[in-house]
C-alpha cells in the first residue's frame, strides 16, 4: 500500500516536472494564494453583504479552496477537518452531530440562506450537499434566532452554491478512493435466495467513487448552472479490540421472570420463563441490586456498522437582469439515494439477522424549488420578495419490489426582505416570513401512523440596524417577533458591539435564540428493539419551546500574513428538551421532557499565520464546559469531548507554470468521561433461565486520539488538477465501540483529477 502512495505522489512530480520542461519559465506564487482573506464578503452574520473582518461576530469561512486542498468529500469531512468542537458520531439513523457541546437540533443549516428538510433528531441528510457545487460554508457560532428563527440557538452553517463568472465554463471531476473493507463475504445462509445474497454481498463493497460535472453561463443579464454529482461510498464495519471498563453506583442485575407450566390437568408441572412476543426474549424483572461496582464488558463482535450508499445530485439555477432595477433567479435541485447497512450490527434489527424476512434497505429522495425577485428601486434600497419549497422522502424498500413509505417532510417558505440605508451609518434588514413544516412519518403514536399527517406554522417579523459608520466604534442590534400557531408568541433581541483600534479588535455579542419542539419530539412512539426489555422513545405534544441567552466576547489581531482571535462564550438554556426515563409496568418509557435550567460554557482560540514565501499554519482549539439540573432519569445519548483541536499545514510553490501544493492536517479529539446506560446481556448460559442481564448507568472512558490527512495537489497549464492523498493515514480505530465512539473510516488513499475550462 506505502508502494502504491509513493508511485502516486511520483507520478504527480514527474508529470509537473515534464509541463515544466515544455513552458521553460518560473512563475511568482500569488502572495495571497493560500492566505486568510479577512477582506472576503459574508452574508450570513447580518444576512447583508459584509467584509469578514467588519462582521459583528466572528465568522469562520470554509472557501472551495480549502475543500479542493483537502481534498474532500463530504460536508462531514470538511467540518471535523476545519472546526475544533465538531464531531460526528453514528447512531441509529445515521450520522449525529455534536457542536461545541450541541447536537444537531440547535445548528441550522442552510442552503443559500434556506432550510433544508429531512431532519432526523437535528440532522439534516448530510448527503444532500454536493461539495463540488458549494463556494463557500460560512459558520456563525452562537444564537442568531433574529434572523434566521428556531433552531439558531448553538450555530448557523450556510452553504452558498458557485455560479459561473466567466462567459463559458465547464468543470468535471472524478475521485477515487481505495476501499474501507472487503465484506462481500458474509454470508445470509438461511432462506436468503442466492440472488438476495449477491445482492448483499455486492452492496457491502461498493467503490469510492465520486464524479462531479456543471456547465455554466455568464451572458451579462442572464446566468445559468447546470450540476451533477454521482458518489458511491463503501460501508464499513468498526469492532471494539479491548473490555470496555464500566463503573456502576447502582447495577440492577436481572433475572427472567418465570411462569408456571401447566400439564394436560391443569396441574403446574414445571417452570419457563416468559417470553416478549414484540422481541422474541424472555421478560427480565429485577434480581437483586449491586452498589459501587466495576464491570468489564467484552467489544460486541457484530461491532458498530456505518452505511454504505449511492447517491445522485442535480441541481438548475438561472438568474436573470431585466434591468437595473428587477433580478429575478429559479432554482431547482433533486437529490436520491439508497443506504445499504450491515446485517447483525449494534445498532440494526436487520430481517435477514433470522432469514425470515426479504432483505431491506433504505431508499431517500427530495427536490427543492425556489424563485426569488430581486428590486432595487434605487441604489440605498433592496427588496427581496422569494418563495422556497423543499422536501425530504424515507422509504424501506424490499428486494422484492415492495416499499413501504417511513417519512415525507416539507418546508414552505415565503419571505419579504427589505435592506435600506438609513442615513449616512445605519443600514437596516427587515422582514417578514412564515414557515410552513409538514411531517408524515410511521413512528407516529396516533392510531393513523403515517396516515395522520402533523404540521405547525410560524409566522415572523423582524428588524435589524447596523450602526457601521468607519470608525473605531459599530453596532448591531436587531430583534425578531415570532408567532407559531401551537406555542403563540416568542421574541428574541440581539446586541452586538465591536470595537477596532489599529490591527486589533474586540467584540462583544449577546443574542437570545428559541427552538420550537420538532414534531416527531411531540408525536413519536418508537420500540427500541433491545433484546429482553421492551423500551419505549415517547413524544410529549405538552413539550414547551426551549429558550437560551448567548453572551461571547471575543479579541481578534490581524494584519498582513497574521490573524489571531480568541473567543469566550457561554449559553444559558431554559426549558432544553431532553430524554427522560420512567418505569410503566414491564416498559421502560423514554419520554421528551423540559429540563429546567441547562449551561454551555466554552473558550475557542484560532490562529491562522503565513510562516514563509507560500507556508501557512492554520490551528483552531476548544474547549467546552457544560452543566444542567436534569434529573439521574434524564437520558443523553451523544456526549462530546471537553477539548478538541485542528491543524494544518500548507506549503505551495510553483514550477514554471505548473502549481504544487501540499496539505497536511491533523483532528485531535481528547478523552472523555461520560454518564451512558447501555445493558449488559450474557447468553452463555446453557438455558433461557441461566440468561444474566444488567441495567443501569455506569461512567465510562474514552481515550483521545489524533486522526492525520495529507494531499498533493499539482494544477497544470491545461487547466488539469491532480491530486493525490490519503485520508486517516495511521489507520487509526478506536478500541472501545458503542454510540460514543468516533466513526473515523479506514485508511482511505484517493485520486482526483478534475479539469475546469473557462472563456469570456
């Protein structure tokens, strides 16, 4: 494998060397080529054009650059490698973020300034965005309800598509990556028809693969781009290699509850232990209790698996200039994809595990529309008038055809937007919207399922001044009035204040954000299937909005080939919702509660420094600090870890006109310490009767660990980029595997070779 990474990397500055060879001259490296443009226009802060340097808050900006320089592929990638206090981990429905202490309900992500449907516990389907396609990711950390409503409590990340700026321009690509595992050897056995078991086989091996192709116009007044993405990624399956030490206050050991058997004359005969009907295990009731005990559990051989998927993007944007004064811009995208999972994982109750049923896999699909009109009916004022739609489709489908729908989810979103300047300083943004959410989905507890479609509307107005008058003092304040027609009334101000004396400026923010209870959090009933208990997820339509404060301050030095910027935050929650557990007969009931008072608190630092002629750093680290008053009944199932890190190194130079440029980065994540509730079940015994099984909270221990990236870039005169990389480069796995691990994937080594054309 090392053989094959050096004849790539070979290849790579052989082939620069030979255009070299034929252009027989040296040229200067752009200065700025690599370098932290503070100078860059944002959007998302103030929802109004802004230089970087000039926002209220800190904005961190991932630009396409960055993400061809890493060369990477999806939206996780790029935000574990570019921002500390980012993680992924995987759960029963795929993929689950943590920000800076937050999971995904509390982090917006948009398109273009738009929602994105499909949410599953907070996460969007990550496969949606198309990396090729996004111009940059603009991060703003903190509330930023004012503007953007519920959910905008921890952060907004706003992905903002490319469009052309030349006449004419093509692009296309193609990655490849070497795969995670060979699994195409598992067996189904049983009943499984040989055509079920190749197909199986077959989808547990899929190529890495990633191809990517847009054609674009830039005709003056009109502007059109046409995008297709095809990405294939291999499934993989992580298994734990040493005990996982769990320390217990209180350990329930369990006991099947026995019945009576009774003979041909109603005589008791014997005992048996009652079995579930839902699970096919016995029924456990509690033996006895232990206090202050360690137990070492072995991995789980059926280990943690993370999904294999194809999947296919296209996306059509016009914008067209009738005049000065009018803009008009159509834009539409549709988005499939199928997920294959492993048979026997932790976090699977796949059929074929007993061979009694077809073999199923999840199917997904969405498509999003938006026009918008633009009028400028002179040069101080704009008016934004815009409609978007975008929906989101779950299915399980059977190899024998058959496809039983398990989620449809949609937005509806009508806006007015009008900025103006009032005056020589103040600009002001106000607005009206209203958001439209419908849900259908089969985990509804009405008697209909997903027949008995839920839907909730909120309608908004808000108003934004930005005090930005060129001197060293600017503000902005803004505040938002939100009626939803099941919570009534919310209102959430901000403030925020940056003062700029020469190369150094501090900012102060305080934004107070809302979340509205998602409606699979009011309406859900989930069986957990958790062999030998029956355990249910409950909603609770009686749930109320969470509230929180958010207060940073945050000290920033710039200059040419230097940006330093250290940030103090915290967040003060009110009514956070969280999973609460209670006991009704036999059932575990695990219900969405309110917690009363909840606090984030966290310190980022960030540096990003031009060391020499075409050599720059970039470090990012935080730390994060949280507290609650939720009860020991309370349940979290994602916990992140308190320090967290990246770094990366980039060093270009050119070779008469041929670009190289080297990438090398580095993901810390540190130890962590944790509250989990995972049972124990020990089937050893030679009888259902001599079954053990254990339940209670324990602390557990993760150890950090450092996940290491490196690319070679070389982009040739004809308009051709090579690279040539491998991602997690010392294979790293972690040792202990359950819902708290990290899911970095094996070593991965990937070529890109991508053409971009370009005529005015």
């Amino acid at each position: 494998m090392k053989r094959r990474i050096l004849c790539l990397v070979l290849s790579v500055v052989a082939v620069s060397r030979g255009f070299a060879a034929e252009t027989g001259k040296v040229s200067a490296l752009p200065p700025d080529s690599l370098s932290y443009n503070m100078n860059e226009v944002v959007v998302t802060a103030t929802r109004t054009p802004l230089m970087l340097k000039d926002t209220p808050i800190i904005t961190r900006v991932i630009t396409a650059k960055d993400i061809q320089r890493r060369g990477v592929a999806t939206l996780q990638q790029a935000l574990e490698g570019e921002l500390a206090g980012v993680e992924f981990h995987q759960a029963g429905y795929g993929s689950s973020l943590s920000f800076q202490g937050l999971d995904a309900r509390y982090v917006l992500f948009l398109v273009d300034g738009e929602r994105i449907a499909g949410e599953t516990y907070g996460n969007i389907d990550y496969a949606r965005i198309p990396m090729d396609n996004i111009a940059r990711i603009e991060i703003v950390r903190g509330a930023s309800s004012v503007l953007y409503g519920s959910n905008a409590m921890g952060a907004v990340v706003n992905l903002i598509t490319r469009m052309p700026v030349q006449k004419y321009e093509i692009n296309a690509s193609l990655r490849y990556g070497t795969p995670f595992q060979r699994n195409g050897g598992d067996s189904l056995a049983g009943s499984a028809t040989p055509r079920d078991s190749r197909f199986y086989r077959d989808k547990l091996d899929l190529p890495n693969l990633k191809g990517d192709f847009s054609i674009g116009f830039n005709l003056g007044k009109f502007k059109s781009l046409t995008a297709f993405s095809y990405r294939s990624t291999d499934a993989y399956r992580l298994v734990g290699t040493k005990n996982e030490v769990r320390h217990y206050d209180s350990l329930n050991m369990m006991t099947p509850k026995m019945i009576p058997v009774l003979g041909p004359e109603g005589n008791v005969v014997g005992m048996r232990p009652q079995m579930d009907p839902a699970t096919g295990m016995p029924v456990f009731v509690v033996g006895r209790t232990v206090r202050d005990t360690t137990v070492s559990v072995a991995p789980d051989k059926r280990g943690l698996s993370v999904s294999g998927w194809r999947d296919i993007n296209v996306s059509q944007r016009f914008d067209y200039e009738l005049s000065d004064k009018f803009r008009f811009q159509v834009t539409g995208s549709y988005f499939s994809k199928n997920r294959y999972d492993f048979n026997g994982s932790i976090l699977d109750e796949n059929p074929m595990s007993n061979n009694s049923k077809p073999w199923t896999y999840e199917s997904y699909s969405g498509y999003n529309v938006k026009a918008q009109m633009e009028h400028s009916p002179n040069r101080n004022n704009k008016i934004y008038l815009s409609f978007m739609h975008d929906g989101y489709y779950r299915n399980l489908d059977s190899l024998s055809s058959a496809t039983v729908p398990k989620q449809r989810h949609s937005y509806n979103i009508p806006r007015l937007l009008w900025t103006f300047q009032a005056g020589e300083y103040n600009r002001l943004t106000t607005g009206v919207e209203m958001v439209n959410e419908r849900l259908r989905f089969d985990l509804n507890r009405d008697s209909l399922g997903f027949d008995a479609p839920e839907s909730m509307t909120s309608g908004s107005l808000y108003v934004q001044d930005e005090i930005l008058n060129g001197h060293a003092l600017s503000f902005v304040a803004g505040v938002r009035g939100n009626y939803n027609n099941r919570f009534g009334w919310s209102v959430t101000p901000k403030l925020s204040a940056k003062y700029t004396v020469g190369h150094c400026s501090l900012r102060a923010n305080y934004a107070s954000g809302y979340r509205t209870p998602s409606l699979k959090e009011m309406y859900m009933e989930f069986t957990v299937p958790i062999p030998g208990q029956t355990t249910v997820i409950r909603g609770n339509d009686r749930l109320r909005p969470e509230t929180n404060h958010y207060v940073s301050l945050a000290a920033e030095y710039n200059r040419e080939g230097v940006n330093f910027s250290a940030t103090a935050y915290k967040s003060f929650f009110r009514n956070k919702i969280d999973v609460r557990g209670h006991a009704e007969g036999v059932e575990t009931i695990l219900q969405y509660e309110n917690i009363n008072r909840s606090q984030f608190a966290g310190v980022e630092v960030m540096a990003n420094v031009r060391l020499a002629r075409g050599l720059f750093v970039r470090a990012n680290y935080n730390y994060i600090y949280q507290t609650d008053d939720a009860p020991e009944s309370s349940t979290q199932y994602i916990f992140p870890s308190p320090h967290t890190a990246t770094f990366q190194a980039d060093y270009g130079f050119m070779i008469r006109k041929c670009y190289i440029g080297l990438n090398a980065a580095v993901r810390y994540v540190g130890a962590k310490d944790y509250e989990d509730f995972m049972p124990v079940l020990d089937m050893t015994g030679s009888s259902m009767a001599s079954m053990k099984y254990w339940t209670g909270t324990y602390t557990a221990h993760h150890d950090g660990y450092a996940v290491c990236d490196a690319v070679v870039n070389a982009t040739f005169p004809q308009r051709v980029t090579l690279s040539v990389g491998v991602n997690n480069m010392f294979n790293r796995q972690p040792s202990i595997v359950n819902f708290n691990s990290d899911i970095t994937s094996p070593r991965n080594m990937f070529v890109r070779i991508s053409y971009a054309f370009g005529h005015d």
